[in-house]
C-alpha cells in the first residue's frame, strides 16, 4: 500500500514541477523586476537568486553556441587536478630533493 501511494506522490510531485517549470517560464521578465526591486531593497536572498538565474542563462547560451560538451570541458577544466598521497619522507621540495648534498 505505501509502494502506491510513494509512486502516485513521485507522479504528482513531477507534475507539480513540470507546471512550476512552464509558469515560471511565462513569467520570466517578472520574476526577474521582483527580484531586482528586492535586490535593491537590500534582500540578500534575491541577489543571490538573481545570480543563480544569470549563471544558468549564461551557461544555456554558451552550450547553445559551442555545444553542451565546450560546456562539460569547462566544468571539468575548472576542477583541481588530482594529486597522489605525500609521503613527508620522499617527498621533494621546490628547491629540490630534501636529502643531504
């Protein structure tokens, strides 16, 4: 009896989102003046929003002209290289090796 009422609440939740997707989309340009107006009242919640919102569409249009895999490169440029364990005893300096000349 759960496993029904998980599934139908799993359904109606996708809908609900998919409504909240589509509403949001029509109302866009006034979304965005709430938010500056609040932004500029000094609500720090909206600035934040207003920046997320300007990331995505920068990102939208970036993957429209170059591809969603320039995109994915980027993502992936930007994370730290991967660095093996040091081991204090071996490890090397910038001047060189740390054992006596």
């Amino acid at each position: 009896m759960k496993a029904e009422n998980s599934e139908s609440g799993t359904c109606k939740e996708k809908r609900l989102g998919e409504e909240a997707h589509n509403v949001m989309g029509s109302r866009t340009s006034t979304i965005v003046e709430h938010l500056i107006g609040r932004t500029r009242a000094g609500d720090k919640k909206s600035a934040e929003m207003l920046k997320d919102l300007a990331e995505k569409e920068a990102e939208a249009k970036e993957a429209l002209e170059h591809g969603p895999l320039r995109s994915q490169a980027l993502a992936w440029e930007a994370e730290p290289q991967w660095q093996d364990p040091v081991d204090p005893e071996n490890a090397e300096t910038d001047c060189g090796s740390r054992e006596a000349e």
